[in-house]
C-alpha cells in the first residue's frame, strides 16, 4: 500500500458521479446501478487477487505495526475527502501516544545469548582422547606428567534411524524323566497387532511422521526403501489404521473430557476424501476441532459441513462455547433456555478488517487500531488469575468496545454492503453480543486462535499427503490428530507417547484405568520422557 495509492484511485461516489455526466440528463439509472455492482465485483477481485498475492509471497501474519496504522493515518488525514471521517486521536500501542510525524523508534540492539544447553535426554557417548605420547613427557624436567583433570566440549551427532528385526524364541521345556508332563512354553510377547510384523515404535512412527511431520506414506515407503526393507502403502496405510484401533478408546476418552470442559473452542477444515462414485473422483470432507480448557483437543470428522455433524458431537454440551460465525452452531444458542453460551473470535472480526485494510479502503484503520488496543489490554493480563484478568478487562475494555460500536453503527449504512469494509462492519455488529462477551468471565480468551493453530497441522498435511483414501482413513486420520495434538498441549513428544500407549493397551490395560493413559497423566507418570519438538 504505497503512500500515493488513495491520491491515484477515485472514489465511488466521484466515479458514478462521471458516468452519470457521460450518459446525459434524463438517461436512466439502470446503467449507472449496474456500473456500481461491476465496482463492487472488481473490488472483490482485488481483494481476491491480493489475498493470493499475501498467500503466495508475503507474510501469513495479519499482526499490523503500528507504525504502518499510524503512516496509513497520515495518509487518511492528507485524502480525508476519500474516506469517511478522520480517525479518533487513541493511541496506538499499549497505552502510548504516538506521533504518525514522529521518527520511528530506534529498535534495541539485540543482546547475543549464551547457546543453550544440549537437552538432558539425549543418550551421551564419552570419547576419550588422550594426550599424544611425544607430549606426555615434561618439557622442563623429562619426567611423565600426572592426569589433572579433561577440557569438556559437545557435540551433536546424527545416528540415522534403523529399523531392527527383534527374533523372539520363546524357551520350550519337556520333562526328560518321565515324559508325562507336556511341553511348557514361554508366553508370549505382546503383539500390538495380532500376527501382524509391526512393532508399537513402528506403529507410532508411521503415524507422527504422516500427522505430525507431513510425510504422506509414499515419501515413507521411500525411506523405508533405503534401509533395505519393502514396505507397500498398502502395508503401510494398514498400520496407520490399526494404529488409529489401538489409540481409539483414549480418543474417546479425551472427548469425552473435552465436552465436560469448563470452555470449549471450536473451528473446521476441509479435507479431500477419495470417491469412486463422485465425478470428480474426489470430494470434500471436513475435520472439526474441539479444544477444551486449553489442554485437550479432540478431532471429528465428516463427509460435509452440515450443521448435523457439529451438533450432534456436542449433542451433550452444557457450558460456553467459543467459535465462530458458522450458523450450524446456532442452534445451541438458541434452545430455550440455551444450555450453551456463545463466545466470539475477535481474530475472525479483525481478519475481515484487515482484508479490507489490504483493498485499500484504508477506513479499516480506525478498527484495527481499536481492536489493538483491546489486544494490547490482553497482553498486559497474560500472567494473571482469571478473577484479576475479567476485572482487567471490565476497567479497561469497555470504553474502546463503546467506541468502536458507535463508530460500526454510524458507518452501516455509508458503506457498500458488498464491499470488503461493508462485509466486516456487518459480520462484526452481527456477531457484537458474542464478541463482547469475554469481559464476562477471566477463563474465556478474546479469540479462538488456539485451537486454529492446531488446525495448522491439518492444513500443513494435505498439501503433501493431498488426500484421504477413504471416509473411514479419515475417521482414522481424526483419531491420530487428537492424541497428537493433545500431547503437544502437554509438551510431551508423541513419538514416545504413543509407542508406550499402543503397547499398554495391546497388553490388555484395564478399562478402568484408562484415563492413566491420558497424556496429562502419562506426562505426570514419565517426568523424565522426551519433550515434544514442537510448541502447540
């Protein structure tokens, strides 16, 4: 968005303004109504257009500095007559004033930290490297020098992963006096698969290198190639599903936790499922995730995006329900009385803002700088007890929200409804009781971002591995997510998770006990294990 860009580009009321001039008096306004919807399809060209333009080169953030806001301000109040009012004089980040004519701020210098040290887990090997013999001697009286001690340094060295064939024989014992007693045997070792040839680590390694690292199976079956073992996709998609029957019933259990949670955080993906009798031989299904108390997550599927699969996952919810404008979840607030209390995203709302931001109708400045400040009144209550942050945000917040309300209000019906800005006024007064509501409780988060960024790895997956064979390998796909991503959520690696899970419940671990393997639990139980590689 160049400085001179509002200077260049005419307004509509100017524009139709001009073609009303050309056509003549007395001429119908037939031309000039369809003149504008043609303006308002190029300007959703043009966001479309930039929109791809941002996915393909610039930066997937929508954080805006506000140094940028505060130079678009200045351009606002040179083109005022392009706009529709000046913006109101509220600072900018934080709580302080800044002046848009004011030098930017020099940034610190960056301090140079010591290297980190190498993690605890990791097995050592001491190498040993003596003195060379011509050097052992003294150089001053020839005698043999006494060891004081060894310099210490590290280094990091890759072992490349292996796979091993484990031989069990199993001792066979006969009596050889009177031959009356049978043969013993020794028992068996648990098979996690019966007469299957893969192992629990086997089993867990398919499955968080294709949900967690993105290597569809071909890419696998590569690898596998390279250490000398033939592994089809067959057999190993046949893994991935047998895997996803082990790791069922703690799914189950963490959704079932997830719907007793205090708050629970919704979104949706798509996802491409395989379809022998669609005509396209490929169809669209859609994977839901649900994030309870910021520590369990869960993962549905479903053939399509009918309100039907939502509503009947959180068919036995009671409590609040955070996400966002899908009208498919209406239908739990409006029961009377609701048993589920809606709670909107501000990210959504600032999205369409900024969206609008990116089509130059630089108007959106005014709410993106408000909703900032809202942000910034978040991150100044990030470390504090929820009774502390609800009182925060009651003493702070309403004000701007006020504000910020009138300022929608007055412009609803100024604007193009089809227009960018147009669309994010409407979505966000539409949507202001839900959106306001977090001031209410300190347990509710002003956005639904969590639970988005574990979406990322849905959406980071199907770029490589494209497609799901079937409905039922993405019910399957849907039991992997939500151990993977409940695991992260506790910091804890899913490799090792789950190669301990899938053992303990092949080895027939008691129903009752199931929550133990929970990762919450199983974190508490291995305070020693792998932490996870990546944050949630």
């Amino acid at each position: 968005m160049g400085s001179g860009s509002a200077a260049k580009k005419k307004s509509r009321k100017d524009t139709l303004d001009e073609v009303r001039t050309l056509l003549g008096e007395g001429k119908s306004e037939t031309v000039v109504s369809l003149f504008d919807r043609l303006l308002d399809e190029n300007t959703r060209l043009e966001l479309l257009y930039h929109k791809a333009l941002r996915h393909r080169f610039g930066s997937k953030s929508e954080k805006l500095d506000p140094q940028q806001l505060a130079l678009i301000q200045a351009e606002i109040d040179a083109h005022r007559g392009e706009v529709l009012e000046r913006t109101p004089e509220h600072v900018i980040d934080e709580g302080q004033p800044r002046n848009p004519e004011a030098p930017p701020a020099e940034k610190p210098e960056r301090r140079r930290g010591h290297r980190k040290p190498f993690p605890a887990h990791l097995p050592r090997e001491v190498i040993a490297i003596p003195v060379p013999s011509e050097q052992r001697a003294c150089s001053a009286c020839h005698q043999e020098m006494a060891p004081i001690g060894a310099e210490v340094s590290e280094r990091v060295e890759l072992v490349p992963a292996r796979l091993e064939i484990r031989r069990y024989e199993r001792e066979k014992l006969a009596c050889s006096h009177c031959h009356g007693g049978g043969v013993v045997t020794a028992p068996a070792p648990v098979a996690v698969v019966d007469r299957g040839l893969a192992g629990p680590g086997l089993l867990a390694h398919v499955v968080v290198s294709k949900h967690q690292d993105h290597l569809p199976i071909y890419r696998q079956r590569q690898i596998f190639g390279r250490q000398g073992i033939d592994l089809s996709q067959a057999t190993l998609g046949r893994f991935s599903m047998q895997a996803a029957a082990l790791g069922l019933p703690i799914a189950q259990a963490i959704r079932e936790r997830v719907l007793s949670a205090y708050v629970l955080q919704t979104d949706d993906t798509h996802l491409r499922v395989l379809d022998r009798d669609h005509p396209d031989g490929v169809r669209k299904g859609f994977l839901w995730a649900y994030v309870g108390d910021a520590r369990l997550a869960c993962f549905d599927y479903t053939p399509s995006r009918a309100q039907d699969g939502p509503l009947a996952f959180l068919a036995t919810r009671r409590g609040w329900v955070q996400a966002d404008a899908y009208s498919g979840y209406d239908k739990l607030f409006s029961e009377d009385p609701p048993r589920c209390r809606e709670v909107g995203c501000w990210a959504h709302a600032r999205r369409y803002f900024h969206d609008a931001l990116e089509a130059q109708e630089h108007a959106a400045v005014v709410p993106l700088r408000q909703i900032q400040q809202l942000y910034a009144i978040e991150s100044s209550l990030r470390d504090v007890a929820p009774e502390i942050r609800a009182k925060g945000r009651q003493d702070q917040a309403p004000a701007i929200l006020a504000e910020l309300h009138g300022w929608l209000e007055s412009r609803r019906d100024r604007v193009a409804p089809r227009s960018p800005l147009g669309e994010a006024i409407s979505y966000t007064l539409n949507q202001w009781k839900a959106l306001s509501v977090y001031l209410e409780d300190g347990k509710l988060e002003i956005d639904n971002t969590r639970v988005e960024r574990l979406m990322r790895m849905v959406a980071v997956g199907r770029k490589n591995y494209l497609f799901a064979g079937s409905d039922e390998g993405a019910r399957a796909g849907a039991v992997h997510y939500t151990l993977i991503a409940t695991a992260r959520l506790h910091a804890i690696d899913p490799q090792a998770y789950l190669c301990d899970v899938y053992e303990k419940i092949a080895g027939g671990w008691p129903q009752r006990r199931l929550d133990e393997l929970l990762p919450d639990a199983w974190a508490r139980a291995h305070p020693n294990a792998p932490p996870s590689p990546l944050p949630a």
